[in-house]
C-alpha cells in the first residue's frame, strides 16, 4: 500500500516472528484488499509514523479514559514532524451525536483542516464510528486511521469501512462508507476494558469462527481463559483472525451486498433482544444468544449436525457469554425482528450454518420452527 507521500507502506516483512516455530507472530498485518492493512499485535503504534510526517496536521479524536494512549499519539506525531491536536468526545454512544459531530466541524473549520490532513480516532465503537464520519464529511472526504481499543472495536466496528452516528429516531442512521487508511491495535490497549464488556466483543470473535474460521474455536476451547485475557498471546492471534474473516468478507463488497451478510451471523435475533431490552443488554452478549438460536433453527431445519449446536453452547459459555434468553415474550421479539432493518418485508431472514465455516440463507422460516427455536433458548429448555 502506497502513502500519500508515495512511501511504501505495510509491506515491509511484518511480523517480528517469535522464536518458538508455531507461534503467532507479536505484529500480525492484515491487507483489506489493495486498500489498507490493519496491524494488530505489540508495537502496533509505529505503523503510524509514515502517515503524520511532513507538518501534517492531525486532529486526535479520543474518549476520556483513553489518556496515556492519546498521550503517546501526540507524542509519535509530533515527533514524525505532524502537528497533532486532540480532541475529546463523551464517552459511548454518546460520541455518536449530531451535536458532538457539528464540535468535531468546528474543531477542524477553527484548525484550518485542510484535505492533506488526517483524523485519528482512538477508542471503542462508538469513537471510531464518529471519527471515521467526521473523516466522511470533512471536505467531502479525508483520511482517518482507526485505533481501536475495545475488542469489538477492532474485530467489528474499525474494519470495513462504515461510519455513522445515531439519531433520535435510531442508531446509525446516518452515516457513510468510508475506509479507513490504516487501523492499528495493540491489543495490551484493551488491559483496561472490563470483563464483561471484553468478553462480549469475543462473541463477535467466535462468530468469526463458527461462520469462516475453525482455528478460532479451537483456540478459544484450548484455553477460554487465555481467550478472556488481552496479556495472552493468543490474544493477538485471535483479534488477527476475526479480522482476516471481516476483511475478506468485505473486500469484494464494500456496499453491503452479497456475501458480507454472512457477518450478521447471529445478529436478527440478537437485534430483537437489543431492542426489547431497550440496548441494556451488551452487543455480544446478544449476539451470543442469538447465533444459538440460528443453530437452533439450522437444526431444527434439517440443515446443521446437532453437535455443531452443542459446540455453540460449550463454547460460548466456556468464556462466560449467555446461552439461553427469557426476557420477553416471543410475540414483542418476533414484532422487532420483523422491524430490523435487515428484514425484507415481513419476511425474515437468518443466516444458519450448515456446519462450521459454511453458511446458507435461511428465507421466511415457519412459525413454528420459529417458536421451537425459541423455547430451546429459554433457560432449561
Ligand atoms: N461501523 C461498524 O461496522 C460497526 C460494527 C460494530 C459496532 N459498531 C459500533 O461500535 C459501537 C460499540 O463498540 P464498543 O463496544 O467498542 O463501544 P464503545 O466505544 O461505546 O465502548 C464501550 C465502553 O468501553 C470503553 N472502552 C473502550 N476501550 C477501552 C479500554 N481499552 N479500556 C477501558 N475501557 C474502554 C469505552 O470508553 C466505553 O465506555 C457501537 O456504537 C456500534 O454501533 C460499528
Ligand atoms: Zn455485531
């Protein structure tokens, strides 16, 4: 990938190979197509360094907490001959405001932001999501690069390249694709995150395996503790493979077509359970639930071996993540799967698997089955 100085960037050799033969390399780099590369893994930060020289002007956009990383941003930017300023959000969804974008505006109309310069976001989801779209709508387009430092930050919302902030009507409703130039992460940056939230951005991991890649429930069933720890190895390994299966799946469709619905995986029913429970329920968390329900129909479809079933759940809950749901009645989730906007109609659509790493549409299923997969969620059931 070439720079807008015309430096040749992320193609020099990558990884700093462990010793041990077999192991997964501290710095692994991820190509998005010929269009980016993600670096995840320790030192993940001086990737940066090509794309703030030259005087640079690179607008820091960051959520409170995340200050000794913000710190050593500036740092690095300044010090490649950049002229970095920060610029920070409210904390979560609250980033993800029309008002907090219109600041964002003014902070770069008042820094004379011009189309050569750079926004940086660091931060979860929510403070990618917003960056990114500021990046989208600054002069009709500039670049970003995205250092996420939640686990669904870098596996789901850093990677592909859509941005957006939410409405009062509904979350991201309006937004835009625009890709990213690079996306950095050093996973010994989510050390801070909590458990609970951690362990949900690993549902979106799992679900990278179960729909493309087996070696991550193989690594998640060897070890669900070190899976559960930003200071383990196979942590980096983890993140690096969640994101290969995104990457892929997004490079030949960036517009959401086709084959990128296969990343919904689990995501109709988890939608209707964010829904009834008004978003208290962590995003993963949902998702969790919902890839068993998926199975659950898959199998009850005659489509997907039991065991592959049994696997969802032992997994699933070896790392902590709920299995079964019985916080609303099936008529008001049934109501809201029909509202998600992935739903044609009143026809709903579920991704399944017809087993590991293969995936199938699965179009207006019947009711009943329907509510069969509902009673096999309930706990006990
Ligand atoms: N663009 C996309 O394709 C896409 C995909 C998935 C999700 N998303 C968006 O991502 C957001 C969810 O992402 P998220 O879970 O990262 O949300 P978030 O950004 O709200 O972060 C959740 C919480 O974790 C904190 N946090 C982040 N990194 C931390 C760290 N290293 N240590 C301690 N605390 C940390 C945040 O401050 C926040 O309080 C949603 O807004 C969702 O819409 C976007
Ligand atoms: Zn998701």
């Amino acid at each position: 990938m070439t720079s807008r100085d015309g430096s040749v960037v992320g193609e020099q050799p990558v990884a700093q190979e462990a010793a041990d033969p077999g192991r997964a390399p501290a710095l692994d780099t991820i190509s998005v197509g010929d269009r980016y590369d993600v670096h995840v893994g320790a030192g993940a930060l001086a990737r940066l360094t090509p794309w703030v020289t030259g005087g640079r002007r690179v607008m820091v956009v960051h959520q409170p907490g995340r200050t000794e990383l913000v710190a050593e941003v500036t740092e690095l930017v300044s010090a490649a001959g950049g002229q970095p300023f920060t610029h920070e959000v409210p904390d979560a969804e609250a980033a993800k405001d029309v008002s907090v974008l219109a600041g964002a505006w003014a902070a770069l109309g008042q820094a004379a932001f011009t189309r050569d310069d750079l926004v940086v976001g660091v931060g979860g989801g929510a403070v990618t999501d917003l960056a990114g779209f500021v990046a989208a709508s600054w002069l009709r387009g500039v670049d970003v690069i995205q250092l996420p430092t939640s686990l669904l930050g870098v596996v789901d919302a850093a990677v592909g390249g859509k941005t957006g902030i939410n409405t009062a009507e509904g979350k991201n409703l309006v937004g835009a694709f625009h890709e990213p130039r690079a996306v950095l992460c050093d996973p010994a940056w989510m050390a801070s995150m909590s458990r609970p939230d951690l362990v949900s951005g690993l549902a979106e991991v799992i679900k990278c395996g179960f729909i493309a890649d087996p070696v991550i429930l193989d690594l998640v069933e060897a070890d669900p503790a070190a899976a559960c720890d930003p200071s383990a190895p196979v942590m980096t390994e983890l993140v690096a493979r969640a994101v290969r299966v995104k990457a892929e799946v997004v490079e030949g469709d960036l517009k959401e077509a086709g084959i990128r619905e296969i990343l919904n995986y689990g995501h109709t029913f988890a939608h209707a359970i964010e829904q009834v429970e008004d978003y208290r329920w962590r995003h993963g968390d949902a998702v969790a639930v919902g890839m068993v329900f998926a199975a659950e129909l898959a199998v009850r479809a005659g489509v997907l071996d039991p065991a592959v079933l049994a696997r969802h759940r032992a997994i699933l809950e070896s790392v902590g993540l709920p299995t079964t749901y019985a916080g609303a009645d099936w008529d008001d989730l049934r109501t809201a799967m029909a509202r998600d906007k992935k739903a044609r109609g009143a026809t709903l659509r579920f991704i399944v698997l017809t087993d590991v790493g293969s995936t199938q549409r699965l179009e207006g299923p019947g009711e009943e089955l329907l509510l069969e997969a509902f009673g096999a969620i309930a706990p006990g059931g």
